[in-house]
C-alpha cells in the first residue's frame, strides 16, 4: 500500500532527479510537490519542478508556491552550480501550479492524511511555517526525511556552502532549528552520506543511464554532465534522491541518533551542532552516518529506467 508524501523543494538539478525518483516509486502516494526558494527563486522552483513532473507524465500531482525568502536574512541562491534556469538550461515548463501556499497546503494535508511522510529538500522554511500554522503538525507527519546538514559523524561530515554548513541549513538556519527542536521524527540525510564517493554517478555510468532512453534517464544523464563539466566535480552528488531513497529504503543506510542544534550567529551561522555526550538527554535526531553506496545507485538508477530492483 502507498504512503502518502509531500515532497518539498528548490529545484535545481538534484531536486529534479529527487521528484524523479518519487514520482516513479508506487510506494508513495505522491500528493504534493511544494516549492521553496533556496538553489533559485521559488518562481524558477516551482516552475522547474512542474515541467520535471510533467516531463514524467504527472500532471495529476500539484505544485504548490512558498516561501520566497529565508525567515531572517536575505536568499543566496546558487545558480553557478544549477544554471541560469536552475535546471541545467533544459527550460521545463508544464505542469500543474494551483494558488494554495505551500506552508498552507503541508499543514492541511498533513491533517487530511493523518499519516502523512516529508520529505525536504530544500531549506526548511515551508516546513518551519507549517509548524507554525499547525501546533499538531508534528502528530500528523509519519516520518520527516530531509537533505540537510553537515554532522561530522563521517569523514564526508563537512560543509559545503561554508566550512561547517551544508548549503539548505545555512540558507535558512532559523527555519532549521524550529525544525530540529519541533519534535518530528526527524532522518537526516546530511553530507556525511551524500559526499560519499562511493554513492555518486560517474559521467560513465549517467551516460550509460541516458542509453536506457526514458525521459528520467535522459533527465539524469543531462543534468549529470551538466554538473561535472560546470563544476568540476568528478561525480555527480545524489544529495536530494538519497532523502528519497531513505524514505524507501531505509536499509541502505545506518543513522545514529543524536540531539541537533543551529548556530543562528557568527562564522559558524548554519552549522549543525550535534550533541555526543551521553548523560546529556535530549529529544535527538536520526542522522545517516554511512550509506551503501553501490546499492544506493543501483535502485536509483533501475527505478528511473522502470525496472524492478
């Protein structure tokens, strides 16, 4: 039986790959994508993310627009990594944006299903604006799987927008730390696992993913090139299809459980602070400390070609 998901985003390129991945799993019961400004304007992201369904024949799932800025702080968008279009100048368009906010439409479907499961991609700020609508959000939400997050329980563990901060918890850290300490059961799927060598395309292998000729595959391949030839980076990082994967294979991962903190202030602003020290009892975050990365592109890569695995 399907699982009824919400998947945010700020879609960029990993963002597309991620919606990808969800809209062709029948596990979930994808019944919303909401956007939110972070890699782009959440124009250009709920844009991007409409023509990625549409491209894959779900115009049955909505777009939903959201937070078009950080709580605090002003939006530092990351375009020199996405494109000017913030999907590898493929110019999607299509898909099926409707007028409900996205913070709005978390929090009634999260009521309406009961048992809802989120997934973030992004920043948190759709999400921490939820919250705050909804004071029983957190009794309504299965499981909260995101991508963000730079813990230091491997040796991948640091960040990447800063020395310490991982990109989606440094653009909104307010929104973070509301997340963090709202008691949802909470995976997080940080840069510990997805800077794993191991769990990242080849421009070989995304070649050879495009070869299987589905519109996902050749969404893959695209954007994978696009990435390693702009950036330099000898992988393709999986960042936000590992925050799906998780959802759906949990068993490809091993987490730790830790309490999580923000740092809302100076040079270590987004970095998150995970508290070791046993005696210290606090609600904690599930956090992946290693993936199975082998395994972990090859479900990826047959679910985007719609072959079982």
């Amino acid at each position: 039986m399907s699982r009824p998901v919400v998947l945010d985003v700020d879609t960029g390129i990993d963002d597309a790959l991620a919606i990808a991945l969800a809209a062709l799993s029948p596990e979930l019961r994808l019944e919303a994508v909401t956007a939110v400004a972070g890699n782009v304007d959440v124009e250009k992201a709920a844009r991007n993310s409409g023509g990625v369904l549409h491209l894959l024949g779900r115009d049955d799932v909505p777009v939903y627009v959201g937070a078009r800025k950080p709580l605090v702080g002003k939006l530092k968008t990351a375009e020199w990594v996405h494109g000017e279009d913030g999907i590898a100048g493929l110019g999607l368009s299509g898909g099926r944006v409707v007028g409900e906010a996205a913070a709005n439409a978390i929090a009634r479907i999260a009521r309406e299903t009961g048992g809802v499961t989120l997934i973030t991609t992004g920043p948190l700020t759709n999400l921490a604006l939820a919250l705050s609508l909804e004071p029983e959000l957190v009794d309504y939400v299965e499981a909260h799987y995101m991508m963000g997050g730079a813990y230091g329980l491997s040796p991948y563990g640091f960040g990447n927008a800063t020395a310490t901060a991982e990109f989606n918890v440094w653009q909104d850290p307010e929104a973070a730390e509301i997340v963090f300490s709202s008691g949802l059961n909470t995976y997080a799927i940080g840069l510990d696992v997805t800077m794993d060598p191991a769990a990242g395309l080849t421009l070989e292998e995304a070649e050879a993913l495009g070869e299987a000729g589905c519109p996902a595959c050749r969404l893959a391949s695209h954007v994978s090139r696009f990435y390693i030839e702009r950036v330099g980076d000898p992988l393709m990082r999986l960042h936000d299809p590992m925050a799906v994967a998780a959802a759906l294979r949990s068993e490809l991962f091993t987490f730790e459980e830790h309490p999580v903190e923000v740092a809302l202030c100076g040079k270590a602003r987004g970095t998150t602070l995970v508290e070791r020290r046993p005696w210290v009892k606090k609600p904690g975050v599930k956090i992946a400390v290693s993936v199975k990365g082998g395994e972990f592109k090859a479900f990826f890569s047959s679910r985007l070609a719609g072959r079982g695995d």
